[in-house]
C-alpha cells in the first residue's frame, strides 16, 4: 500500500509540474504573472508531511524536471527541491505559525526557487 500511495504521489506531482511548465510558457510573454503549483506543493508538504518518504518523491520530481525541461545537469533541480523543503522545514520548526512567518518563509522558498533569475538580475 506504501507503493502505490508514493507512484500516486509522484504521478500527481509529474503533473503539477507538467501543467506549471504549460501554464507559464502560454503566460510567456507577460513577465510579472507567473504560475507556480508545485512551489505551492512543496511548501505544503515541507511546513506540514515533510519526512522520509517525501524525500523520494522530491528528488524524483527533480530528475523528470532535469530530464525533460532543462538543460541542468542530472540531480541539480533536486538538490535545490530538497534543499527548499530542508529550509523551508528547519525555519518553520523553530518559528512559531502565523500569517506572516508564513509569508516570509514563502517569499524565502520563492526566492530558493527562482535563484537562476535572482544571480542573474543582480550581475
């Protein structure tokens, strides 16, 4: 049952990040909307489920991602998922839950996130 709880977990998330990848090439041209499902996911499960089993199901997330969408070296984009939930999973332990922790601990997972567009700005 543990199997095929993790293959419906990880079909699931194959198809968020799928429609993310979709969604933001149709809003291409608009460069301040952007949609982002699995971040929302990942936040998600780091603030509330974040345990071993959910480590599988990220790094796998990052390989379909390296695979078909980037042209990253194999396992970059899960070393940065998983460094998100880790952050993201450390913060909120030792912060209390509010509103606002919440929302900068987002704004801190968005910024993880998009880090290639955030160094590239700067320089």
């Amino acid at each position: 049952m543990t199997y095929l709880k993790n293959f419906i977990l990880i079909s699931a998330t194959f198809f968020l990040i799928f429609t993310e990848i979709r969604i933001n090439s149709f809003l291409n041209n608009n460069m301040y909307i952007e949609f982002y499902p699995f971040l929302i996911y990942l936040f998600y499960v780091s603030t509330k489920y974040f345990s071993r089993s959910s480590v599988l199901i990220v790094v796998l997330n990052g390989f379909y991602y390296d695979i078909f969408y980037t042209s990253n070296f194999l396992g970059e984009t899960s070393i940065k998922f998983l460094f998100i939930c880790i952050v993201t999973h450390f913060i909120s332990t030792k912060l209390s839950t509010n509103i606002f922790n919440n929302f900068l601990l987002f704004f801190i997972c968005l910024l993880l996130y998009k880090y290639e567009l955030v160094v590239a700005d700067i320089s």
